[in-house]
C-alpha cells in the first residue's frame, strides 16, 4: 500500500420503507397498514353479496372514521409547506388551499350520508335514486382531485395517499353495490379511472424513495 494511500472502505446501510403508502404521522405504522387493508376487504367483498354482512356498515365506519383522521393530518402538514414563490406550480396556498381541502371533506361528506341512506330500511325509491346519485358525483368528485396530476393533491402524493387509497376502497364499494345496470359503463371507466390514479401514486412514491436513497448516498459518500 503506498504511503498515500489512507483510504477507508465505508459500508453505509439504507433501509428502504414500503414504498407504496406511507401514513406520516401514524402511530403503529405497520400494523395499521395491515388493518387497514384487512378493513378495506371486508367493505368491497361485503359489497358483492346480495345481502350485506351484519357487520358490513361497522367496517365502513372504521373506514369513514380513518378517512377523518387522515384528512386532518393532511390538512395540517399541507398548510406547513412554504408559500411558494409566485408563478410555481404550487402558487395556491393559504385561503385557496383551504378551500380546496374543505371542497374534498364536503364531498366525503356527501358520500358517507349517501352509504348511510341507502343502508337503511324501506327508504322510498325516490331517495335511494337521489342518494345514489349524490354518492356517485361525490366519489367522482374526490377521485378527480387525486387523478389530477397537476394538482396540489398528486404533487403531495406521500401526504394524501393514506386518504387515497382507504376512499378509493368506500368508493368501490359504493359503486359497486348502487350503481344502476345501466350505468355499468360509467362504473367501468370510474373503477379505470381510480386504478389508474393508484398505479400513477403509487410509482410516484416509489420513484421519491429512490431520489431520497440516491440523496443519501451521495450525502455519505460527500
């Protein structure tokens, strides 16, 4: 070895997090993943029977009662981010971010009265009509401030996945137990839609976890 030779050999080990949902802020963040998913099952094969599980509206309580939990913990990190510089992409802040999160929680909103409706006795037929309807444009609606891929909610993708996938999972189920024969062709491009959106996030994690494992290399290797 020659006298300028002081290299050391330096082994650094990175530990790679699921890349697909990270709930930021989640106590017990493993395990919950699992529940989650576990809870997210039972509502869409519940939904496929001709009769509901007795149990099926306490698993979609579980389901609405995360959606809430997750909503405000992505609130409140959101509005921590900087206000941006004027003309970026993520110029709408402050009032205007507030209005566009209150806009999502009304049309959860709309959808949880919609399950509870249609899960009731001897309703008229013309209520179950406008609830399905009402459940229906909600979903729609959520979906479509998660399938824009310039909006505030994809380019914060780690933050409102949790919210994502548990609505994408009430809103299958709705669908996929209300939604008129006829309309089988607007559930279709709905459920094309929502899996589409899921694919893009989930490879926008995954893609974000290998910026930050090349980050740290570099870092250590500097």
């Amino acid at each position: 070895m020659g006298q300028g030779d002081h290299s050391k050999q330096c082994v650094v080990t990175i530990k790679i997090p699921d890349p697909v949902i990270a709930f930021l802020n989640f106590q017990n963040e493993g395990d919950l993943r699992k529940k989650l998913e576990k809870d997210i099952q039972a509502v869409v094969w519940g939904s496929s029977k001709v009769e509901l599980p007795p149990n099926y509206w306490v698993n979609v309580r579980k389901l609405f009662s995360f959606l809430d939990k997750s909503y405000a913990i992505m609130f409140e990190n959101i509005l921590k981010y900087p206000a941006p510089t004027e003309g970026s992409e993520d110029a709408a802040t402050g009032d205007d971010v507030r209005n566009y999160l209150t806009q999502l929680e009304m049309h959860t909103a709309t959808l949880k009265k919609s399950f509870e409706t249609l899960l009731q006795q001897d309703i008229p037929e013309e209520v179950k009509s406008a609830s399905i309807d009402e459940g229906l444009s909600a979903g729609q609606e959520i979906l479509g401030y998660f399938a824009d891929r310039n909006g505030l909610l994809c380019r914060k993708h780690f933050l409102t996945s949790p919210f994502l996938v548990t609505v994408s999972g009430v809103y299958r189920s709705f669908s996929k137990m209300w939604t008129k024969l006829e309309d089988g062709s607007r559930r279709r491009k709905e459920m094309e839609r929502m899996e589409d959106t899921l694919i893009f996030y989930k490879n926008q994690c995954i893609q974000e976890r290998l910026d930050n494992i090349k980050m740290l290399r570099v870092q250590s290797e500097s």
